[in-house]
C-alpha cells in the first residue's frame, strides 16, 4: 500500500491526552466514579485499544477525549486544545455506541450533511466505499438493517477525513465479514498516520488490532501494554472440580494465578493447566467433575484486578 | 491472530474484497486522499481561522434542509399542527362565534386569539418535543462531536416554527376573511398577520426550555398539560373578559396572555394595558426561557443523553 500518499500528522504526534482525568455522576447522594484517575496519551500512526468489561469506563473515558464530556477533575486535550473547540472537532471522527439518527433521513442526505461540516471532507464517493455503503445511498435510515446503521455511523465518523478517529464498540452487531473488514478499514487508518481509538470487551478484536492496549476496570487503568504484553497477564487455563482442596491452598500453588472454592467446587485460573492438574489429582483422590476450560475475558479481568490490588 | 498478519501486510486481499458490500478499505485510500488532500490545501486558510463564512452559510441551509425533510416525510405531525388550530376556529370562532368584543367582530377577534393558539402551539411542540426527543435518541450527542456550530441547529428549528406559524396565519386569514366575514384594512392584515407570525420565536424559546426540562418520552404529555390550560387561562378561547375573575388575575403572569395582547392591539381589540409593558413582558419571558435552554445544554453534557 502506498502509505505517503495520505500521511497524515508525523508518526508519533501527540494528538490526545488525558492527564489524570476523573469523572463522577451523581453529585448528591452515592457519587459513582465513572472514571477514577486515567493518564493517557494516543498518538499519529497508532491504534489505541480500550479494552475493559461493561462499565469500566471506557465510553466515559472516550467521552472526555471527544469532548463530550468535561472531566470532574484532570485534564482532557485534543491536539494541544480543548476538545469542544471547533478546531478540534474539525480534526476528529467519532463513531458513538448509539446516535439516535432520524429514521427519516436517507443514508445520501446524512452522508452529506456531515462532510458539509468539515472544510477538507472525504469525497462522498469515498465515505460510501470505506463505509462499505453502496447501494444504501436512497434508503431512510430507519429502514436499514442495525449492522447497516451501524456502517452509517462509521461513515459519518469517516466524512470529515479526520486525523484522530473515536470509535466506540464499533463491531458490535456486525457479522464476522463485515467486522473483519472494519477492522482493515481502522487498521489502514492508523497504518496511514493517524490515530485510531476503539473500545471494546473483545480481547480477540483488541489483540488482532492494536498496537497498544490499556485494560480499563472499575475506572482505572489495570495495565498497558502491546498486544503480547497483555495478553501474558491474562491467565492460559480455568479448572473448575469438585474437590477437598481448599482455596488458600492452591492459590500458592505455582501457575495458579486465582482461586476460589465456593464450598463444592474449586475454581482456579492457571497459566498453565497440567502442573495444576496433575497436582490437584495427587491430593485429592476424590476429586470429581474437572473440567479444563478457556478462562473468559471476565475471568482475564479478575486476574488483572486482583494483580493490580496486590501490587497496590 | 491471523487476521493481524493479513490486514497488516496484505490490505488488498483483505477479507473485505471477498464481497460486493463490504467495505473496501484500500480502494477508500486511494479514492479519498488525493481529492482531500487537494481540498485541504484550498482550505487550509479557512481552516486555521475555524469556519469560514461560505461554509458556514452552507451548514446553516443544510440544517434547515434536513429539519424540512424531517417534517415532509411525517407530514401528520406539521398537518395536525395546523390542522387543529384551524379546526378550533372553525367551530368556536366562526360557527358560535357569538357577541362582538372589544368592538370587532366575534369571528375577527378569534381569529387573532386561534391565530395565536396555532402559533404557540406549533412553536411549542415543533420545537419542544423535537428536541426533547431528539435529546433522548443521542442525536444531539452526535451533532456535539462534529464541528457544527450549536446555533446552526436551533436556528433550523426556528425557521420551521416560523414556517408553520405562516402557513397558519395564511390559512386561518383566508378562512376568517370568506367564511367568517372578517374584514381588515390591507394595514391591518399585515400587521396582525406580522404580529402573529413573529410569535414563533418567543415560544420557540419557551418550547427549547421545555425541551431541555423533560425527558423525551414524556415530552408531549408535559406539554399538553402546561400548553392547554395556560392556552385557556391567557384567554386564547375565549375572550380573557368573559373568563372567571381568578383566571383574569393569574393571565398577566403567563405568557401567551401578553403576546395576544400584542396582536390584538395591531387591530385596535387589546384589553388595555401599555403595549410596551406587554412587548417587555414577552422580552423577559423569552430571556428566562433562553437561559433555561443553555443551562439544560450544558447540563448534558457527559449525561446519557444530550
């Protein structure tokens, strides 16, 4: 691919930080830390995946970055400024989780309001290729299909040719292709020099994407690293048995990352499952039920958790 | 992950050119760089100082070009708007329009007083439950990611309140003036006609306030309550002289009562009162509403809607 023939900013521009950047709801009564402290920074070229769980603040954090909402404590920069300045804006796409688009307007009118926004907006020609929306140009967008719509958001995100492209949970309800394709389409994108911010709760979509990945929970940042970096924290193996062998004992097993025993069956997220197993049989000659399983993103996330706690 | 190896070294034969309407990333590439590339240098001037005045003008028309299609392709809600006020003239205006008031005629004093209703009444839902729904769908989130001057947005929404409130004034005129007998200098029609219409924007103020104070559901249902009996209580139905003397006193403190003594004033019919007084009344309401509506603006932000 001819990748200086739309670079954009040099690679390795600051174009969004957040410097210790909070958000809290609900000012009265219990406030809920949305965001409790976040520090971080995406520049030109790269791909920035926010991986965390639902309601780990990964929509709040991208909030901030795209302006929408005002951190309670901290800082939020975009391209050096506020972002609800009009110049910043001009420079950004966003892809939100859900715009109430009017079902009345045809996928053509949106397309083109939008460009009309920026002053060096993609060819209409172009959004419709990237945005895979051909044929659709005549249709009302409510009478399109949820992953159609979800293309429209994305080529409305696109129209204004932006430097630094938002995208939340942007595969959600996409079928394997087309997400597959979304995925080229971002990857291009920040290969030409920009940058590209994704949230998502899919380890597998963070891993085949990005270039980094900040694991958010329960408002803080649990790690950041490369793709390998994290996915070398995220234990290998869950075993799950009925077993006499308690929690406090396997958890100083090696391998055993966590442990908990709910009075019947003894569950343990492992990097490495025979060891474990293996040992697990020796003592307990008893032992019913193992079962070996892949650990869920959800049982990544305990690990992750627990970890930072422990570091803490 | 295979699929990291394949975007990264070979974008073309991506999955995505495995089908006719999948997205094709590379040919995205290609297509879009050189044209906005060339674009971006012609405004790069443009762009350092923010907006530039031609494309400004642009956003507003197209603003106000998708809130008329939004209207036209549900055209029951712009018809309804219209067709009741008209309809309430009709049968208590012109059918039992009884007495004379304040020295015109039952069927001209109604109509400035329907006239009005229709008015409000298309300011306060066009704008007030649009927004309000609008609000709660997140399309106002999106509109705040892109650079769209905020003001482009309302004023659309305005110009659609006056719209309607034109079409209202037009049809109730012709209808006052060959069914229900009603005769006016040429100055007079213009007049009332202009003081009528003018009333979209003080009221899209108030509907703008109401919808940023209630939630996109129970939008129209607010409305009606707060809009009927104000409607009643301002003497828009019947002459606000011939209302019970508790409903007389509360009048001054509602706005639609000042805003259709403005208007009957123009045809000489106003209940008295210092026309400036009225004109400053309808000022100050409009002020109260606009702060209202920046404070709901402001307060969305960061919120699940907005």
């Amino acid at each position: 691919m001819d990748t200086d023939l739309n670079s954009k900013s040099r690679q390795g521009t600051v174009l969004a930080e957040l410097h210790d950047a909070t958000k809290t709801f609900g000012s009265r009564g219990e406030p809920v830390h949305a965001v409790a402290g976040v520090d971080l920074t995406v520049r030109a070229g790269e791909l920035l995946a926010i991986l965390g769980p639902n309601g780990a603040g990964k929509t709040t954090t991208l909030n901030m970055m795209t302006g929408l909402s005002k951190p309670t404590s901290g800082s939020a920069r975009l391209f050096g400024g506020d972002p609800r300045d009009l110049e910043a804006r001009q420079r950004m796409g966003v892809m939100l989780q859900a715009s109430g688009v009017p079902d009345t307007l045809r996928v053509g009118e949106l397309l083109t309001a939008f460009s009309g926004y920026y002053p060096a907006p993609l060819p209409l020609e172009a959004i419709i290729e990237g945005a895979g929306l051909h044929g659709l140009e005549k249709r009302q967008f409510g009478a399109l299909s949820g992953g159609q719509q979800r293309r429209v958001l994305f080529g409305i995100a696109l129209s204004g040719d932006p430097d630094l492209l938002f995208v939340d949970e942007p595969t959600t309800g996409l079928d394997a292709e087309v997400r597959r394709a979304l995925w080229a389409t971002l990857r291009d994108l920040a290969d030409s020099g920009r940058g590209v911010v994704l949230t998502t709760h899919y380890l597998e979509e963070a891993d085949a994407l990005a270039d980094r990945i900040i694991v958010l929970s329960q408002g803080r940042i649990i790690a950041d690293g490369t793709p390998d970096q994290v996915k070398s924290l995220v234990p290998g193996r869950r075993i799950s048995a009925e077993s006499s062998v308690t929690a406090e004992q396997a958890a100083h097993w090696p391998a055993v990352h966590h442990a908990v025993h709910d009075g019947t069956r003894l569950e343990l997220l492992v990097s490495e499952a025979e060891p474990v197993v293996r040992r697990l049989l020796a003592q307990d000659p008893f032992l019913a039920g193992l079962t070996v399983t892949e650990p869920t993103l959800e049982d990544a996330f305990l690990t992750l958790t627990t970890s930072a706690k422990e570091s803490a | 992950m295979s699929a990291k190896t394949t975007t990264r070294t070979t974008p073309s034969t991506s999955p995505a050119s495995t089908s006719m309407t999948t997205p094709t990333p590379t040919a995205m590439i290609t297509a879009g760089a050189p044209a906005a590339r060339t674009a971006m240098a012609e405004h790069s001037s443009a762009a350092a100082s923010g907006i530039s005045r031609g494309q400004a003008l642009r956003v507003y028309r197209t603003e106000a070009w998708q809130e008329l299609l939004k209207l036209l392709r549900i055209p029951i809600f712009a018809a309804s708007t219209i067709a009741l006020p008209l309809m309430f003239y009709v049968i208590f205006g012109i059918a039992f329009g009884g007495e004379s008031s304040r020295g015109v005629g039952a069927t001209t004093y109604m109509l400035v007083t329907y006239g009005a209703f229709g008015v409000i009444g298309a300011a306060l839902f066009g704008f007030g439950v649009s927004v309000a729904v609008e609000r709660g769908q997140g399309w106002m989130r999106l509109k705040r990611v892109v650079p769209m001057p905020p003001l482009a947005y309302f004023v659309a929404k305005v110009l659609m309140s006056l719209a309607i409130a034109t079409i209202i004034v037009i049809a109730m005129s012709a209808l006052g003036a060959i069914v229900g007998g009603v005769r006016l200098s040429a100055g007079q029609w213009i007049a009332v006609s202009f003081a009528l219409i003018a009333g979209a924007l003080p009221f899209s103020a108030m509907g703008l306030a109401f919808g940023y104070l209630v939630g996109p559901n129970s939008a129209p249902a607010v409305l009606n309550l707060a809009w009927l009996p104000m409607a009643f209580a301002s003497g828009l139905w019947i002459p606000i002289s011939e209302l019970p003397e508790v409903v007389q006193s509360v009048a001054p403190f509602l706005p639609p009562y000042h805003f259709v003594q403005l208007a009957l004033g123009t045809i000489g019919a106003s209940e008295g009162g210092s026309p400036v007084v009225h004109a400053a009344a309808v000022l100050a309401f409009t002020v109260l509403f606009l702060l209202v509506a920046s404070w709901g603006y402001r307060r969305d932000e960061g919120r699940t809607y907005g």
